[in-house]
C-alpha cells in the first residue's frame, strides 16, 4: 500500500481529512495525491438531481489545506482537476492503493455520491476519516470478521498496517456462528500477527444497531483504526442501498475507518 489518493471538497474539513491522510501514508512511506476536483457537484436534493457549481473559493480553501497540512511533506503533491467529483474519483481510484474520503454526513449528498463512488466504482478499499484527527492510526487495529468475502478483502487490503500494529484485535458477533475467527487467527499467524478476540452480540439489534455496537467495541479496544467489509449497493448519491450496519459506520465513526466491498 504505497500510493494513495485524498479526496478534498474544498470544505472546512478539507484540513482535518488532509491531516488523517498524511498520517496514515506517513505510517506506510507512501506517496499522496491530494486531488481536488474542480467540475460541478452532483448530489439529490428534495428526491430530485441538483448541480453546484464548485467555485474558486473552494479550490483555494483546498489548496490552503494542502499548504498547512502537507507544504512540507516531500511525498504528497497537490493536483486540481478539471473533472466531477465522482468521475476523478473513479480516474484515480483505478490506480491507487487507497481512496481516503472525509466521513458523510447524511443519507444523500456530494460526500455520499463520492463515497458510493470509491466504494463500488473502484477496486480499491476506502478509508473513512473522522471529523477530528487521532492521536495516532494503525498502531490498534481492529478488524471486525464475519467471513465474508467483504470482510476477507477488507482483511488483505489492511494487512500491511495489522502487520505494523502494536495490537490487533478480531471482533466477531457471538451471536453469528459464521463469525468463527479459527481461519482468520490461522492466516494472520502466517505474517506473524497474534490478535485478541472480543464478541459483541448483535442477535437483538437491527443492522443499524449492529453499527453501533461495533463502534462500541472497537472503542472499547481503544482501537484506532477500524477494517471492516462494506456490504451493499451502488445507490448513486444515496445510501439507501448500502447495508444499515456500513450506513452506521460510514456516518458515526470517530476513528478512521478502511471499509471495502
């Protein structure tokens, strides 16, 4: 995992997605591109298509993230595109290792669209940032496991930050018997890795609340990075199709998050 590409929007979270961004390729010595994409917004607004224009303002509030944040970093360059959000997305996202996005904050909107774009327009996973930057990333890994083929690829995207991290921690639903983490303990001793196990019990929870109870948990690990299988559909600009529990996650994390379909 040594290329990776930000996504900035030209918002006053541009500084604070830049600075989880640096963060985590400065724990991998990689390579950032921090890409903001000059063309019109796409979002739903009302159940009908909206389009914003991105202004000059948004393209300076970016780069004048970029400057704070990485003016000094040799591995990060700053790029500004003549594309839609979504459509850079999808040009970058064929060629990178991963796609870092800032946390959306609701159902529908550019940040969804951008998401649902990374997510299942690409093949690279996506790593949600939080409204405020760690402490620290990777070095308590918490990876949730219900084998399946969401989570397994999840697991190999983040294998070379779970083989960094001071711990890792598998969470499972005890209420789940495919959740077994037997084969997942025997592949990451192949690199080396010992993780705890912790259960959470989700039998009695809607999907959402499912969510909510791995947040809780990984919170409990005091992780600070959360891997996880992304579960859904592309619903364009709107999470309807996405499963509740990724909804949750995608909408309520306070640690980064590398989520993958």
């Amino acid at each position: 995992m040594k290329v990776m590409s930000v996504y900035l929007d030209g918002s006053s979270n541009d500084r604070d997605s830049l600075t989880v961004a640096a963060m985590f390729c400065e724990r991998l010595g990689g390579r950032l591109n921090v890409i903001y994409a000059s063309g019109p917004r796409t979002y739903v607004a009302h159940e009908a298509v909206a389009i914003a224009t991105a202004t000059e303002t948004g393209a300076a509030v970016a780069r004048q993230a970029f400057d704070a944040v990485c003016g000094d970093r040799p591995f990060a360059r700053f790029l500004k595109v003549s594309a839609k959000p979504e459509d850079a997305i999808r040009d970058f996202g064929l060629l990178t290792d991963i796609n870092i996005l800032e946390r959306v904050h609701g159902d529908a909107g550019p940040d969804v669209l951008a998401l649902n774009t990374a997510l299942f327009d690409t093949p690279a996973p996506v790593l949600v940032c939080p409204p405020a930057p760690p402490a620290t990333i990777g070095t308590s890994v918490a990876v949730v496991w219900n084998a399946t083929a969401q989570s397994a690829k999840a697991v190999h995207a983040a294998m070379p930050l779970i083989a960094l991290a001071e711990r890792v921690t598998v969470l499972t639903n005890a209420d789940n018997a495919a959740s077994d983490p037997t084969n997942l303990l025997e592949y990451l001793s192949g690199y080396g890795v010992r993780p705890k196990v912790a259960s959470f019990h989700g039998d009695r929870l809607t999907a959402r609340g499912r969510g909510r109870a791995i947040l809780a948990a990984a919170s409990e690990r005091q992780a600070d990075l959360l891997v996880m299988g992304a579960y859904g559909d592309n619903m364009w600009s709107s999470m309807t199709g996405m499963g509740r529990a990724t909804q949750k996650v995608c909408t309520a994390t306070k640690i980064p998050t590398l989520i993958q379909h």
